[in-house]
C-alpha cells in the first residue's frame, strides 16, 4: 500500500530484490526513460480511436504501473486495457477521459521520481 502522501512506492520491488538503492535506481531510471514515451503514445492512439495501440500501450504500461505500486492507476489502465479490446461508441469517451487521468497522474509521478533519483 502507498505510503500517505505517495504517489508511488517501492515495496513491490523491495519484495522481489532485496533493498538495494543502486537497483532502485536503476528501475527509477528505466521508468524516467520509457513512461513518457508510452504515454504519449498512449494519448496519441486514443487521440486517433486506434484502439489496438491503446491496448498495447496500456499493456504495455501495466508493468511499471504495477511495479512502482501507483494504486490509483491499477485499475484504470486494467479498465482501459480491456476495454480498447472491444470497443463500443458508448466507450469511446470514458477511455479517453481515463487516459487523460494516467497521463497526468504520471506526469506527477514522473516529476517526484526525478527528485527521488538525485537522493538514492
């Protein structure tokens, strides 16, 4: 669970490596490189209603999502990842409405973790 406050934390990694800062980093760094990306990527599909590359973003995303144990984007890149399988006219404007919410969620994330690294 989050820490109050948190926007992200590292029990998941702690749990499958043992505390190890230079590690920590290094999957800060991995994140930093390559969240941004996807997210743009992510918005820029849905921009386009292509949905098979919302769906690979969005599965895509789900490891560092997950990984970085960013709770309240769990279950919204699940609903988003599963809707843009099979998508109906009536879900068209809560996908893009949900990645709208990852992509700022993350962009504070991302700005916390670049603060974060200096310190590890």
């Amino acid at each position: 669970m989050n820490e109050e406050g948190r926007l992200y934390d590292f029990s998941i990694l702690i749990q499958s490596h043992p505390p190890d800062n230079a590690f920590i980093k290094h999957m800060l760094s991995l994140f930093l490189a390559n969240m941004p990306v996807t997210t743009s990527s992510l918005q820029k599909a849905c921009k386009e209603q292509n949905w098979e590359e919302v769906h690979f973003n969005a599965h895509k995303m789900k490891a560092g999502i997950d990984t970085f144990n960013i709770t309240p984007l769990k279950s919204i890149i699940r609903k988003i990842e599963k809707r843009s399988k099979h998508v109906s006219e009536a879900d068209i404007e809560t996908i893009q409405h949900d990645v709208q919410l990852i992509d700022d969620h993350i962009k504070k994330c991302i700005l916390a973790m670049q603060q974060e690294i200096k310190t590890l």
